[in-house]
C-alpha cells in the first residue's frame, strides 16, 4: 500500500469547506494547506523520499460551499 503512494502518478486530493462563513476561503486555505502539509511531514516514506515535496504527488486543491440551508439555490449551483 505504501509503494502505491509513491507512484510517479499524481493524485488530486479535493478538501471541500462545506457551510462556508464570512471567513474568506482566501483566509481558510493557507490554514488547510499548513495542516496538510504538518501531515505529509508526519507521513513515513521510503528512503528515497523522505525530502519529496507534497507536491510531487499530489494536486492540493480546496474549494467552498454556501451552507445548503441558508443558500440552498447557490449551493446547487455550485
């Protein structure tokens, strides 16, 4: 399972923020991708990529809903 991780394949890992506020999603990202990135640092891997980037196999992307029962129409939008 471990080995699987490490393919030259790249993974698009999606975090979805449902029920956003008025905090900004450019406020709440940098915060998601900090924590993201204190897991991938906790993560073992194998020897030889013990200093490879996140970002060498994954695509971190993070995006926000409207709460569907304050904005149910925007929400279905989405």
């Amino acid at each position: 399972v471990m080995m699987r991780l490490f393919s030259p394949r790249k993974t698009t890992l999606m975090f979805v923020i449902r029920d956003k506020t008025r905090t900004p999603l450019e406020n709440l990202e940098p915060v998601l991708r900090e924590d993201i990135q204190k897991i991938w640092d906790s993560v073992p891997k194998p020897q030889a990529h013990i200093e490879t980037p996140l970002s060498e196999f994954f695509n971190v992307e993070v995006v926000a809903l409207s709460s569907y029962e304050e904005k149910e129409e925007q929400f279905k939008e989405q």
